[in-house]
C-alpha cells in the first residue's frame, strides 16, 4: 500500500511520542503520549468511531507545547475489547478508570464518538478541570438529517456481525464502502487533502477488533448523545462545532451549549464532520484560547 504524506508529518515530527500501555477498565489499554513531559497542561483525547488516536494527531501537531494522552478505545486500534458489553456505561467506567490511572487531573477531550463517551465520563465523576468536545454529537444519530443513513448503517453492522464469519468481515472492511463513508464526511475541496484523508480512513478505520464489539460500539454511538450528560458537567466546557456538519445540524449544536452550566461554542464554517483533519489549525486555536 503506498502511505499518502500527512500534511501535518513536518509539524508532528518535531513532537515526542512515546507508545505506552496499562490496565484500565479490564483491558491492557493501548496509548500514546504526545509532547514534553513537563508541559503545563495534559489533554486526555478520545478519538471517534471505527478510528484510533491517529485522527487527532493533526490537532496535536498544532500544540506541540502540550502533553497529550491518547488512547486507542477498547475494541479499536491496538487496545483489545472489553470482557463486556460494549455499551456507554462500559466505556465511561473504562475511561475513568483510564484517566485516574495514566492522566489524573488531565483535560478532557473527545471527538464525535469519543465526545459521547468523554462527556459521560465527566457527567459521572471524572476529576477534569475543563471539558473539550469537538464535532459533538449533540443530536439523536437516528433523527438527525442522516437518519435514514444511520438506520442502514444500523442494518450493515447487524449484517456484518451475523453473516458467516468470512463474508461479514469481509463487508465491514470493504475499502468500497469505507471509502463511501470518508467521501460523505470529507468536504474539503483540496484534493491532496482529501487524497489524504481517504488514505487516513483506508488505514485506520477498520482496525475494531471483532465484528460484534463493532456492532455493540455502533449501537452504543447511535443511541445516546451529549445532550443526556451536558447537565451534569459542572466543568468549563468548549464546543468546536462545524456549521456543515450533518452529522449533528449547528442549530442542533447552538442548542446544546446552552445545556451545558458552562460552555462555550466556538463555529468553524467551511467543514463538515472531520474538523481534526481539515481544520485542526482553527480547532487548536480555539483550545488554546479556551485553556488560557
């Protein structure tokens, strides 16, 4: 396979990282840690779905000053499944536990997905000064303007976790349909960009594990979102929402900061759902910002 250069290798290439594991949650978590050692703030980052931490290495590349955890979920990249059900509940617990053990104290982030399990975690105890969300999914999956989508893609992960074994991994990691899917989510018009992200999800998004812990964590993404959590977060909240994400509709998003006791929304116009690939600049601007 020929690797399409990241854009953002010259800035990361600078940054330290360390590849690390620990047990967390009942399983060897597998993480990364980005940046000096002694830097003044930490950011715990989860990633979105079906990826790994390398979605987020483009924002991480444009705060090379910060120390960054980053986590492969369970179930995805090179951390293993749990020995249970894959629901929100599991994933909050594991990411508590995750934190107090790797990252006590850490800010929080997380991205689409991983702003559903971040934000839970935070809503349940755990210890984080400040929240970060990026593309929130502020809205039901299945009632958004994709939701027709969203109930198919509901029928193709049953499929793929209940064909025989050959066929269903074959129809979940198809490059075909993985490439379906960074076409709808992409909307930059640089085509050495999206020539990058499409190799991004060629890559890294079909590492999940086994077939049922990919069914089990997509129900798990449809069927809650931010909203359930936000009036829990006690915490400083910063939301990096896209005005063409249609994912969750900006209106949608408007509507969930003022859930939240504290939060602040910050709009990045020109982009869809893939904020950390093609806008980690405006996204790391506003970090920054928001950390002071």
């Amino acid at each position: 396979m020929v690797v399409v250069p990241s854009p953002y290798a010259e800035q990361l290439n600078r940054i330290r990282v360390q590849r690390r594991t620990i047990e967390a949650g009942g399983a060897t978590t597998v993480f990364w840690e980005y940046g000096p050692v002694d830097a003044g703030t930490t950011i715990l980052a989860v990633h979105g779905f079906r990826g790994d931490h390398h979605g987020l290495e483009p924002v991480v590349a444009q705060l090379p000053d910060v120390r960054w955890i980053m986590p492969d979920l369970p179930g995805f990249g090179e951390t293993p499944a749990l020995a249970r059900e894959h629901t929100l509940d599991a994933y909050a617990a594991w990411l508590a536990d995750f934190a107090r053990a790797a990252a006590p104290g850490a800010v929080v982030l997380g991205h689409s997905f991983g702003s559903i399990v971040a934000s839970a975690a935070v809503a349940r105890g755990l210890e984080t000064p400040r929240l970060i969300l990026v593309n929130p999914i502020g809205a039901p999956a299945l009632e958004g303007p994709r939701g027709v989508l969203t109930r198919l893609a509901v029928l193709y992960y049953a499929a793929g976790a209940r064909l025989p074994e050959r066929l269903g991994t074959w129809l979940l990691r198809t490059k075909l349909i993985v490439r379906i899917m960074s076409i709808a989510m992409a909307r930059t018009r640089d085509k050495g960009l999206r020539r990058w992200i499409h190799d991004q999800h060629d890559r890294f998004f079909s590492g999940f594990s086994d077939r049922e812990t990919l069914r089990q964590a997509f129900v798990t993404s449809v069927s809650h979102d931010v909203r359930e959590s936000a009036r829990d977060v006690a915490q400083p909240t910063l939301l990096v929402a896209a005005v063409q994400d249609d994912i969750t509709p900006i209106a949608a998003e408007r509507e969930l900061r003022g859930l939240f006791p504290d939060a602040k929304l910050v709009e990045i116009d020109g982009v869809g759902h893939l904020i950390h690939y093609e806008r980690p600049r405006e996204a790391a601007e506003a970090i920054r910002a928001f950390l002071g």
